[in-house]
C-alpha cells in the first residue's frame, strides 16, 4: 500500500476524504479544527508535520505552528452501499461533462434566504434533463443526444463545490436511496440527497412534466 494519510471532514451527515501521499506522522486518529489546519499549510509548498502530546507541529522555512488536537473517538467513514438499493454507475466522460457544463450554467438566485435551491439530474436512453428549482422558479437544460443511465438529487450550492474539485474523467459515482458517493483515487465525497418533501415541496417528476410543457407554451421559442 501507498504511505499517506487520510483526512476525512464531516459536516450535517456529509463526508469527505482525501489521501494525502507522504510519510505518516501520526501514531493514532486525532481531531483538529479545519479552518486552523487550512490556515496552516495554505500557500506553502512544503510542509513538515509531527505529532507531539496534544498537537500537531506545522513547520515550512521559518514558519513554526502549533495546533492543538484532540484524540478521534470514532472516525466518521464514508458508508459503503450495499444491497438492493445500490446503485453502481462509473460515469462517462461524455456525461459527467455535460452535467458539469449544465451546473454552472444554470444560475438561479434564491428568492428566500429559507428556500434552497435543488439540482436534479437525470440521464437515461431517452436523452439528459438537469433543472435547478425551487418553490418559485426554475431553470432546466435538455440534451436528447446524450445517453446514460444516472438519477439524483442534491442542493444546488453543493453540486457547484463538487464540479469545481472533481474531474470529469475517473470520477465514480455509488448512489443509494439516502446518498450519493464520488469517489476518485484521492478524493472521496458521500452526500446526504435532498429530500423530495423538504424546502422545496415538489417532486422532481412533477418539476420535469412542468419543463415538459414549457417549449409548448404559446410565445416561447425553443
């Protein structure tokens, strides 16, 4: 096995990890403040790490920080699915583009500082259909070239952090009935989904008919 270690955030039933290549300095799990780790090592090149009683010795040049740490009872994992209600799907290049290209282009502001904003995609034999929506609006992008077979549900400002870190190419993606997962040889990220029944009130598949009718509305244009 590669040396490292594994850093794992946790954050409202979401968990992320990330493998960090180099020589272990820890002798056991700790908990450290991640604002304070990320203010540490922010725009150092290279960094040596050692762990001590109750903290951990940052040193870059003649940079020296001392954070304190506390020992992890139990360290958070990301869930492995398992059972009927997994679903596997390795995305294509192709298609984790598309829904990439669509998150960024579909832009739409809160009306509510309480209303979120929800992403739903959905790729089949039939074509792609991705739309941003809440209880008052909604923007939405077909594409009936395209061919896959994925469907989920996440809150719109979490969908954007995800297509800035994860690369189009080698990203796996495990989703199950309260989760999705995606997951490259460094980065792991398992999210609760949104909730059909939460700010929002409305069912995905009744916001899909509702984009269906659009293009057929008299005074628009495809």
């Amino acid at each position: 096995a590669k040396r490292g270690i594994t850093i794992v955030a946790t954050n409202k039933g979401n968990v992320g990890t990330f493998r960090v290549p180099c020589d272990p300095f820890l002798t056991e799990s700790v908990e450290i403040g991640r604002d304070a780790l990320i203010n540490a090592v922010k725009n150092r090149k290279d960094v040596m790490i050692e762990q001590t009683a109750g903290a951990l010795v940052i040193t870059s040049k003649a940079y020296t920080a001392e954070l304190a740490v506390a020992e992890a009872a139990s360290v958070p994992m990301m869930q492995k699915a398992e059972g009927e209600e997994a679903k596997t799907v390795v995305l294509e290049e192709a298609v984790w583009q598309w829904i990439a290209e669509s998150i960024t282009r579909l832009q739409l502001e809160r009306t509510a500082t309480t209303v979120d904003v929800s992403l739903y995609v959905r790729v089949n034999q039939k074509g792609a259909f991705a739309v941003a929506y809440d209880m008052n609006h909604m923007a939405f992008v077909f594409d009936k070239a395209l061919k896959g077979d994925v469907e989920f549900m996440l809150p719109m400002d979490v969908a954007q952090l995800l297509v800035k870190e994860l690369p189009v190419v080698g990203t796996e993606i495990v989703l199950t009935r309260g989760a999705a997962t995606f997951q490259t040889k460094t980065l792991g990220v398992q999210i609760a989904l949104a909730s059909e029944a939460g700010d929002n009130a409305l069912n995905p598949a009744d916001v899909y008919a509702k984009c269906l009718e659009v293009p057929k509305a008299e005074g628009t244009s495809a």
